[in-house]
C-alpha cells in the first residue's frame, strides 16, 4: 500500500517503472530501477531475464553507496557532492583509486551512461551480493568490508564494435525536474561477452527509455 501511493504521488517512479518493464521484454535481459536514499541504493524494481536471472540487487534490497559503486547517481553532481562519496572510500584507498573514480565519473558524464566490465578474474556472479545481503543484521559492516575488497569497477575507455567485452551492467540516469539524478535505470548482469555493438545498441535503447521517462513527466 505504501508502494502504491508513492507510484500516484509520484508520477516519475511509475514511468521508469513502466520503461523497466518495457527494456525487460525487449531486450530480454535484467533490468533494475535503483534511487539513493541517504547513504544506500535501493532496489525500486528488479526484473529478471527469462532464465529467471536477476539483476545484482533485489527489490527493496540495499547496498552502501560508497566508491565505486554508484557512480552513475554521481557523474552529474557538483564537486561536493562528488567529495561526499569520496569520503566514504573503503580505508586505505590509494590516490590512484580517487583519481580513477574521477575519471570514470568524467567517461560517464561524456558518453550519458556507464558500462562497467568486470576485471580478470573475478567472478560471473558475485557471492556477496546472495539472498539477503540487504536484510541480515549487521549487512552494512559486511557489505562495506566487500566493497573495499571489490576496489575497482572498470570502464572501458573506449567501446570497440568488434571487441568482446565481459560487462557487469550498462547504466543511465533518469533525472527529475531540478536537474537531480532521481533513478538509475540498469542492465545486466550479462550471460556472457558481448561485442562493442551490441553494448552500444543496448546503450542506445537504455538512454532513449530514460529521455522518454523525462520527457513524459514534463509533459
């Protein structure tokens, strides 16, 4: 009942609800809508593939928005905002990791979304992110202890039409009127490589779903 009357009271959630739903078919892949409350990111709606394989986070799950995870919500902040996510760095990062984050943030500004890749050797599926991560006492610690060792989420500086690529999600942001990122919409994870193209087609469609969501709401 409480979900139902922030989709009426607001009109932008049950639009990128509804473009969530539309990606999902067409392109038969997850798809997550996320929103950053406070100092986590909250899964809005999780949508699996045909296969019944969900996206990284569940709905209603949380994760901490902490670098480098949520960068989309951030590529279009001001430099304080920016410093804020920063700050809350697992311990110990090194320079050469803020200026990384810097960089990707500037790679998703310029492009309008974010392909993130997964480095070698890590996992397809990462264990961390299992059935409720986002529920058990004491997840937050947890989660803070796995982003520290996760480090680093690479983004391809540039995107070949004929290379593979072993991408973790491809994201956009949906903003509300003031110009805020209200929502991220996402896909992935992916089920194996996927060339340039493909990876810009799916970047394509991702970005118009999300300009369509926007303009709709400014009628």
């Amino acid at each position: 009942a409480v979900a139902d009357a922030a989709v009426r009271a607001q009109p932008l959630i049950a639009r990128a609800q509804d473009a969530a739903l539309e990606l999902a078919r067409d392109l038969h892949v997850p798809v997550l809508l996320s929103v950053v409350i406070g100092d986590e990111i909250v899964g809005i709606l999780s949508i699996a593939d045909s296969l019944g394989r969900g996206p990284g986070l569940k709905t209603a799950e949380r994760r901490p928005f902490v670098p480098p995870i949520g960068a989309p919500f951030l590529a279009w902040e001001d430099e304080a905002a920016i410093a804020g996510w920063l700050d809350r760095a697992p311990p110990a990062v090194s320079d050469a990791f803020l200026t990384d984050q810097h960089r990707n943030l500037a790679l998703i500004r310029e492009r309008g979304f974010q392909v993130a890749v997964r480095s070698a050797g890590r996992p397809r599926l990462a264990p961390e992110f299992g059935e409720g991560a986002g529920y058990a006492a004491g997840y937050k610690d947890r989660m803070l202890g796995m982003a520290g060792a996760l480090r680093e989420i690479p983004l391809p500086e540039t995107i070949e039409p004929d290379t593979l690529y072993d991408v973790i999600l491809i994201a956009a942001p949906v903003f509300d009127a003031e110009g805020r990122c209200a929502f991220s919409l996402c896909l992935g994870d992916f089920t194996g490589r996927l060339d340039g193209g493909t990876i810009l087609a799916h970047a394509e469609r991702l970005v118009a779903a999300c300009l369509a969501v926007m303009q709709a709401d400014r009628g």
